[in-house]
C-alpha cells in the first residue's frame, strides 16, 4: 500500500484490510471482488491484484509461509527490488539497501547528484550509494533503525517541498544543504504535456438500481466495477438500444470532470440516463443491475463513486 502513497493516506486503508484479512490465509480465500473493494479510493489498483496473488502463491506453493530469500520474495507479483529488501530488513533482519522514494531524495541532495532519479543512469549510482552506507553487521538492530531512520529522514524533514533542513542531523555533510541547492534537487521528471483522453460514463437507471460492468483485468482500474463507457463522438440512444438493448432517455445534465493519471488525462462525459422500455435482456457476462448502495460498497474506482454521490445524479 505504501508504493506510490503516503502513510497517512494509508493508515485507515491498512487498519481496515487487516480487519477483513488478518492472515495470508484469509486473503488467499478472499475473492478479487472483495479485496478490490476495500482497495477502492487508494489507487494504483494493480496493487491489490498482486497482493492478492501473491496470497495466493505463498499458500499454494510455499505452504502458506512467507520465504526469506530475497531472490524468490522478488518473483511474487508486485515486489521490486526496493520492496524485498524492506521485507528482508524489517522481517528478517538481513542487510539489504532500500531505495524509496524518500530515500532517494535523501541521497541525491545529501551527495549533490545531478540527473534525474528515474533515469537508469542515476538510479545504478543511487543503488551502489545506499549499499555503500548499509552499516557493516546488525548489532542489536542497527540494519532495522538505520534503514527506517532513513525513510523517516526523507519522509518528515528531507522533504520534496520546503525541507526542515535547518533541524536536519545530517546537513553539515550534505551538499544540497551546503551550496543551497536543496530546492533544485532532486531534478525533476522531464516535462511532457499530459495527453488528454475522452471517454462517456453511461450513468444508466433502471427503477432505484444501476448498470455497472467489470473492467478488464489488465490497463486502467483492472477488475473494478465501472459505469459503462463509450466513445464521445457516438449516439448514446443508438449506442444504449444496440449495445443494452434498451430505450432511454437523458435526465439532469452533468459537467465532464478531469481525473488524472501518471501519464495521461481522463476527461469524463457523464451522461444520466432513465431506462424507459427494455427491447431485450443483457446477456452479457460482467455486467449487472446493483442498487446504488450496492454500488457504492463494490469495487469502483474514485471517480464513478464521485459520481453516484454526486447531488444531481441522485436527486
């Protein structure tokens, strides 16, 4: 949960997954349905997939006990580099280098480094840095405080925006700190302009219920229960007859809202709509009829839930 989210977003998230899931048993018998739920609102929805199945292997093929090789814990779906070696540390003990964020950042202003982080170039001379630094044995847990001590470092004083360099143990030796470059560094990611795609969200009511169908799998929301979409430049009344096989008609107008990800813009058409006669049945698998509070406890991502809670849907 924590890969590409902050902790205090975090927190109720964690508390409440380990309420439904105390165990790797208990999230291996869960269904993808009811993790992806509780995951809803977090993002990054790839990571509860491989959560999952990764639960899933451990119990199948390791008998249900996490391993301790870093080099089978990084075969497990989702788990980097960065993320074993924090498992070897704060579950084993081992002496392994972690690369966060956080640390990064720590690392390129405490050395001056130039490029930017995500380069290939610059993270091999960040990997080689933060195995240089690693304390040479773990005496009573030096490996456990070093390694968290340092993610604090970046997480609460070493921060991206207005650094508390003037409380920061460490700003004598840093560069950043010394030739006041600590706001220019890291360097940034490259500029590009986000590309912007359009889609439709047909908000399509039927008595007091909804449609919603299943994402596929793989690209954006896998497996989430979604609005149905469809291209802008297309007739939603032809669209809805042929595809669902029903008649509608439009109800309240609904701005379009932005919802943006890592490298590109979602722009999103709601379109509210009333079933008013039903030509023939939806046979089409992954789809179903919900009622609105059935649809706010699936698996939806952020911007669908903002719509059925928005006031002029529901009104």
């Amino acid at each position: 949960m924590l890969q590409q989210t902050r902790v205090a977003t975090v927190i109720p998230y964690y508390l409440r997954f380990l309420r439904c899931f105390p165990d790797l048993k208990s999230l291996s018998l869960a269904s993808l349905d009811e993790v992806l739920a509780l995951w809803s609102g977090l993002g990054y929805y790839s990571r509860g997939r491989n959560l999952y199945k990764t639960a899933r292997l451990i119990v199948s093929d390791h008998h249900g006990i996490f391993p301790q090789k870093i080099e089978v814990i990084q075969q497990f779906p989702g788990i980097g580099r960065s993320t074993a070696a924090a498992i070897e540390v704060f579950a084993y003990g081992k002496r392994c280098a972690i690369l966060d964020g956080n640390v990064k950042r720590v690392l390129v202003r405490y050395f001056g480094m130039e490029g930017y982080p995500g380069e290939k170039k610059t993270e091999v001379l960040l990997w080689k840095k933060a195995e240089e630094l690693l304390p040479k044995n773990n005496v009573r847990g030096n490996i456990e405080a070093y390694s968290q001590a340092l993610m604090d470092l970046g997480a609460t004083l070493c921060t991206r925006t207005k650094p508390k360099c003037i409380v920061c143990p460490i700003q004598r030796e840093c560069v950043a700190f010394r030739e006041h470059r600590e706001d220019k560094l890291p360097i940034p990611r490259p500029c590009k302009p986000l590309l912007v795609k359009e889609t439709v969200m047909l908000m399509i009511i039927r008595r007091s219920e909804i449609l919603l169908e299943r994402r596929p799998l793989t690209g954006i929301w896998g497996g989430l229960w979604c609005l149905p979409e469809m291209p802008a430049n297309e007739n939603v009344f032809l669209y809805c007859t042929q595809r669902f096989g029903i008649k509608i008609k439009l109800l309240a107008h609904m701005p379009s809202i932005d919802h943006t990800f890592t490298h590109f813009k979602l722009r999103i058409y709601p379109r509210s709509l009333q079933v008013v006669s039903q030509i023939s049945k939806i046979s089409q698998s992954g789809q179903i009829w919900i009622s609105f509070t059935g649809a706010l406890e699936a698996a939806i991502p952020t911007p669908v839930r903002n719509l059925l809670n928005s006031s002029c849907f529901l009104k």
